[in-house]
C-alpha cells in the first residue's frame, strides 16, 4: 500500500483473513504517527467462516497539508504488516468520510 505519492486524505484497506488481533496492533502502531487517525470497522458479512477476519476494514485519515515524512513511515508501517499477513487491499479513496459509524466499530 503506497499513500506518499497520494494526495488523498481517507483510505479504506484490507487484508483478507488478517485476525482481529493484528489488525489492532496495527492500528495501534499507526497511531504513533503523529497527526494520522485511524480505525476499524466491523466485518458487515452476513455469512460465517473461519477463515474470515472479524474486521471488515481499516481506515486511515490525514490532516489537510500532511508531510511525506508522515505518510512514508505510514507506508512502512502497512509494508511491515502486509510483508508478514499478506498484500492489503485498498477498498475506497475519499478525501472526506462520516466518521460516525466508526465510532460503533471495534474499542482499541
């Protein structure tokens, strides 16, 4: 997953089958990035499988005027995890997005 060359302020990624647990780790990493806000939202699938992760998605949100610096070592951070649990998958750019329903997905 490449943001540096980007100029959008909202992502929406995933990888597929990564557990619950890793995904907050991950999100917990981003966040010492300074100025990066960070998420999960639910898996929405109505059908059960082992194989699936609990999480739908993760997104990711920078602030008007973000330094490459800062999106650079975001992009580290997803190349660590995506080089261990596989490639992440990016589902949606927006440079705007409804936080509210974020807010009932997963407590980190």
């Amino acid at each position: 997953m490449q943001t540096a060359q980007e100029k959008q302020l909202r992502y929406q990624i995933q990888c597929p089958g990564l557990p619950l647990a890793v995904y907050r780790e991950v999100v917990a990493h981003l966040r010492q990035v300074e100025g990066v806000e960070t998420g999960l939202i639910p898996q929405q699938s109505q059908r059960f499988d082992y194989n699936d992760s609990q999480v739908g998605s993760l997104w990711i949100q920078y602030p008007e005027g973000f330094d490459l610096a800062g999106r650079e070592r975001v992009d580290r951070i997803l190349a660590y995890y995506g080089d261990r649990y596989g490639s992440w998958e990016s589902l949606v750019i927006a440079s705007s997005f409804d936080d509210s329903a974020i807010e009932i997905a997963f407590d980190i």
